[in-house]
C-alpha cells in the first residue's frame, strides 16, 4: 500500500528535523446554520477575496459549508467534495486527502485534491498591523508574517480569525488559502 502524498511530506518533515502535530479542527457549531452568512475571517490578495466563519468558506474558487455531522461539502478548486473530518485533523474524500498540521512554528496544510498535490505553508508573525487584523508576504505556497518579511514583499491581508495563526481556525483557514492559491484550470 502506497502512502499518502501527506503522509510521504510529514514523514520527509520529521526527518528534516521538524517535528509535526496535527492542528485540531474546529468544532462543529450546535444546531443549524444561519440563513445569513456573516464572515469573521477573510483573505485577500491579487484582486481576490475568500472570507470564512464556522459554516462556510465562500470566494471565487470555493463554496463549502459545513454539515450538521461535522462534513464539509461543496465545490473547491473546480471540484465537488463531501470532505470528512478525521480526528488526526484531516480531511478526507474519494479523490481527497487533506492534513492541518503543525509544523516546528509554521503551520501545514498537506495532501492531495484529484491530481493536485498540496503543500501550503503559515509562518506565524506580527505581520504589518492593520485596523481589521494584518498585512504578510504571499509566496506561492507561503504566507509568512514575520515583519521583516512582510515588509520586505507584503502580498496577503488577513483579517479577522484569518489573522490569528497562532490558534488557526482550521480547516476554514487552510481551505481558503487553498483555494486562492490552487486556481483551477480554465477557472
């Protein structure tokens, strides 16, 4: 049995020296979800915005709400998933393989969705102070909020629980950095 593309990369990590710890998933809210969604996360950058709270995840390439049974479901990227939580703070499906970790300082979101491999990378920081949270470079697969970096090449505003890297909100938060930064094709 091969291992997963997640697994492969947290087994390379810990070699390198970098311990690794899934990143606990947010609970599921009690009841239903609201009518009216109401973000209290966003990310914004190259023109685009992805927003968040405890149900949904919403911007351009994702739509995904969260289930009263703790699934996430929806599109993602050009693709429809039914994502189920794991309690290694994972994300699974058929074509699905997505892992919230935490790695050293920085936090990880790992895996596969279809043929696209994932490697997205947090480095925890101040960032540039903003009234509504904080400004951080955007690098590809990394956004890093130390200061001098983000001074250096500021690129992604994170607002709201968006901007606390310290306790993520996961897997809002690594679902809507995913979904700016894996755009799909002809998307």
């Amino acid at each position: 049995m091969r291992p997963s593309f997640a697994a492969a990369a947290a087994l390379a990590l810990a070699c390198a020296g970098a311990s690794t710890q899934p990143l606990s998933l947010s609970p599921t809210p009690p009841g239903e979800a609201p009518e009216d969604y109401v973000p209290t996360g966003e990310i914004q950058t190259r023109g685009e915005s992805t927003s968040f709270n405890a149900w949904r995840v919403v911007g351009p390439h994702v739509n995904m709400t969260r289930r009263p049974d703790g699934t996430w479901a929806g599109t993602l990227v050009g693709r429809n998933y039914i994502l189920k939580p794991g309690r290694d703070g994972s994300l699974t499906a058929p074509g699905a393989d997505l892992h919230f970790l935490r790695w050293g300082k920085e936090l990880a979101v790992l895996g596969n969705l279809g043929d696209l491999k994932i490697r997205l990378r947090f480095q925890p920081g101040p960032g540039l102070p903003t009234p509504a949270g904080k400004i951080c470079r955007f690098n590809g697969n990394l956004v890093d909020c130390r200061v001098e970096e983000a001074r250096a090449q500021p690129g992604i505003r994170l607002s709201g629980e968006a901007a606390n890297l310290d306790q993520p909100l996961m897997p809002q938060l690594g679902l809507a950095l995913l979904s700016i930064t894996y755009i799909p094709l002809g998307g």
